[in-house]
C-alpha cells in the first residue's frame, strides 16, 4: 500500500464547490488503496483578508497574535474538507500542525520546522483514516502556533512527505505545472514536464509563486519527488527531482524559465563618505531588524564619496526607510531615493553553467524592447535585472520570446 501526500493550494478549496471536487480526488487516491495524508491552505484570499483586518487595527500588529490570526484560516479548510469526504462515506480526520507533530521554532510569522513527530498522523492512518492536515503551521516549544512564512503549505506537505517516507509528493494547484513562465502572464508559456531541484528553487526565490522556496530547499535535502498538478484537469504536470532523465538533460534548455517578482523597492543611499564600515553599519542595522537585501550596488569612489543602491522587498520599504532615516547623521549621507516601482525579471536555467553570452543576450533582447535595466546580479543558473515596474511585463514577454521558451517556438524547432 502506498502512502500519498496530497496537498491542495488555497485557490482549490476556495468554495463548497471546490471542496467537493477536492473531496473526490482525495476519496479516489483512497479507493486506489493507497495510504493519503492531505495538506490544506487557506480558502481562497482568506489569509491576505486576515492580514488587511490585523493592519486596520494596528499599523504594528503582535507577531504572535498574527500567528494566531493567520492559522486559523487552514483550520476552516481541514474542517470543512473533512466533512465533505466524510459524507461521502470515507473515513478521514482533520488535525491542526501542533496535532500532527509538526515542531518549528519561535520565530513568528516565519518560523522554521525543527523537527515532525508523526506519531498521531500513523496512529490514524492505520486505523484507515484519510488524514487532512493544516498546512503553513507548526507549535513552537512555548506550545505557542507559529507560521512557516507565506505560501507556507508547501513545506508542510514536503516536510511530512519526508517524515512519513511518503511514495509521493503530489502539490494541486490551479496550473497544471510549472511554465516557463508564470501562464497567466504569457498565454504562449510552455509546460516543463521534468525540472531540477536547482532551478525550480531559483525560480521561487526570484518570483515563481507556483511552488514556495523553502518547500524545494527541503525537497532536494531529504530527495522528495515533488510532483505540481492541477486540481481540476487530469494531466501528468511536472515532476521536481534532483535527477531529470537523460534524454531531458541531453535537451537541456540554456533558458528554462523567465520569472518576475513585483515585490521590489529600490533605495539609493547618496554620498556618503569612502571609508570603511559604512557598508557594514548600514547592512548590518537593517539585518538586525530581519530585513533580507538583494541586489547590492555600489557606485565607484569620485572625490572620497559614493552612493550604495539595494533592493529590498517592497513590504519591507517602510521599515527600511525608517531603518535609514535613523542612520543618517551616522553615514554622513546627503540623501536617501526611494523607488517603489521597480520589479526583478529573471532567466533561470542550468545550461547557462556551459553557454557563455547568455546574460548578454538578455540585455540585447531588453534593450530591443526598450526596457532599461537599472540593476544587475549573476548567479550561476541565473541572471536578474532591476527594471521599471512599469516596463515588466513587456520584459517578461520579450525575454520569453528572445530564448525560445514559448509554444509557439517549440512547434517551430520540432518541423
Ligand atoms: P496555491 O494557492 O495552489 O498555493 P499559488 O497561487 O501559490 O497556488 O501558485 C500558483 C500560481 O503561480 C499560478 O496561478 C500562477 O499564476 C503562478 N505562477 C507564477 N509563475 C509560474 C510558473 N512559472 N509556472 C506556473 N505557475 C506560475
Ligand atoms: N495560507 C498561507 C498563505 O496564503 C499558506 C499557503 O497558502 O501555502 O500564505
Ligand atoms: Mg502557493
């Protein structure tokens, strides 16, 4: 008998229509005689609703009553999906995190799990259980409930999958697969049937919201076999795995993918005096206060001084404008910019190790299109540039025509 984690996104159990069909392909896994454990996020918006409620009360909600506020979005879903599997004659059982033996530490709102203790989860299984757990939460050792940071559900379901030695890793959502880019964007965008660890992690971290990054990070530690699919149609989706077949590595595409992320601000930091410690007083104050920098630029020295421009999340901004403001008699500043209307346009692939000219030929594609690109940073599988918000989307379809990515091209390379 084999065990099967199936975890459904937010958008899949949305409605009561949408549960009952959820309801159906859980009971149908179970009727295949296999073991299912079930993953569950929140219904719909309800988490982003719960956040704007805590925010019209106060500007700096607790970190812990958020915790508290959040979690219990994904208690309405197990709940309710519970129900419906169950009248339909299936014996399953809801469990919240701290029920299923999901630990994590104490950092609020984006905590870490330490380690799953499942023993209740197996008790219920074999007692022939379908088994639905809350996603995106874990106790802390203050058996208080924390969070594992937005998109959350999808660790969850790995992090189990790993505990449990789980056959499959099945993540339904409402695409069925990962694109070559986001294809709610790009109508063109072309389905990848098989993807590396490595490439579907630096496709979340710059954007690609399908799959949540830390769930990968985890997935290629343990060697789980993740495979995306679609709530609703019966298609073969996309496998995440360390190993993709041969003849996939043989077709390796120089560009798998292109990813946006809108969740940018940039800030420039001007004039300040060349000497050492700046960068670090000015780095080390915002990493103090849990903000992640990006992209770090600084310009080169004229007449003993320089600006340093970074990125930083464009939720973050406030914070860091605050952080900044109070560091400036410090740094001996002139001034500090602010844009909030920037957005990080990415090409993500592994044959980019062995293909030299592939950043080069992204900024002569953005450059064909009349983008300009205001920042730049390389890593080995990826490149990303820094360009007017406005200006993204016509970057993400250019970038996605200029490598080849689309359908449209693929039917061309196969005449
Ligand atoms: P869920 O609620 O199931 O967790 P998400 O909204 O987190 O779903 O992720 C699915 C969404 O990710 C899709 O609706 C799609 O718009 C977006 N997306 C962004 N980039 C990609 C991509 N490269 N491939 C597939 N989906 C993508
Ligand atoms: N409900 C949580 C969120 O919206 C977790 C998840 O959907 O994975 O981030
Ligand atoms: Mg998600």
């Amino acid at each position: 008998m084999a065990l099967v984690v199936m975890k459904f996104g937010g958008s899949s159990v949305a409605d009561a229509d949408k549960i009952k069909n959820v309801a159906s392909r859980v009971i149908e896994t179970r009727r295949r005689g296999n073991k299912v454990v079930v993953v569950v996020s929140a219904p719909g918006d309800t988490t982003d609703d719960l956040i704007t409620l805590a925010f019209k009360l106060t500007e700096n909600p607790d970190a812990r009553e958020m915790d508290m506020l959040m979690a219990t979005g994904e208690q309405v879903s197990i709940a309710l999906l519970t129900m419906a599997v169950k009248a339909r004659g299936t014996r399953a059982i809801s469990l919240t995190g701290s029920q299923a033996g999901i630990y994590a530490d104490s950092c609020h709102t984006r905590a870490r799990i330490t380690k799953i203790i499942p023993t209740k989860i197996k008790r219920e299984l074999v007692r022939g259980n379908v088994v639905i757990v809350a996603g995106f939460q874990g106790v802390n050792p203050n058996d208080d409930i924390t969070t594992l940071g937005r998109g959350g559900s999808d660790l969850t379901a790995v992090a189990l999958s790993a505990a449990l030695g789980a056959d499959e890793c099945r993540i339904y959502t409402d695409v069925d697969g990962v694109y070559t880019t986001d294809p709610r964007m790009v109508p063109d965008a072309r389905k990848i049937d098989v993807i590396s660890y490595d490439e579907m992690l630096e496709m979340a971290g710059s954007g690609a919201q399908v799959m949540q990054g830390r769930s990968v990070e985890v997935a290629k530690k343990y060697g789980v076999n993740i495979r995306v699919l679609s709530s609703f149609a019966k298609t073969a989706g996309t496998l995440i795995t360390g190993e993709p077949d041969k003849e996939n590595q043989m077709e390796a595409a120089v560009v798998r993918a292109v990813t946006l992320d809108r969740n940018q601000a940039k800030f420039s930091v001007l004039d300040i005096p060349d000497r050492p410690g700046i960068a670090s007083g000015i780095f080390g104050a915002l990493s103090a206060d849990g903000i992640n920098v990006d992209m770090i630029i600084q310009s080169a020295a004229r007449q003993r001084s320089n600006d340093i421009s970074f990125t930083v999340s464009r939720t973050d901004a406030k914070k860091t404008a605050e952080i900044l403001r109070k560091l400036r008699g410090r740094t001996g500043a002139s001034g500090v910019a602010e844009d909030r209307g920037v957005a990080k346009v990415s090409i993500v692939g592994v044959g980019m190790k062995s293909h030299p000219g592939v950043a080069a030929n992204m900024f002569s594609a953005l450059a064909a299109s009349g983008v300009n690109i205001e920042m730049i940073s390389t890593s080995e599988i990826k490149v990303s540039c820094i360009v007017s918000e406005k200006q993204s989307d016509k970057a993400v379809s250019s970038l996605h025509k200029a490598f080849g990515l689309g359908a449209k091209s693929a039917k061309r390379k196969r005449k």
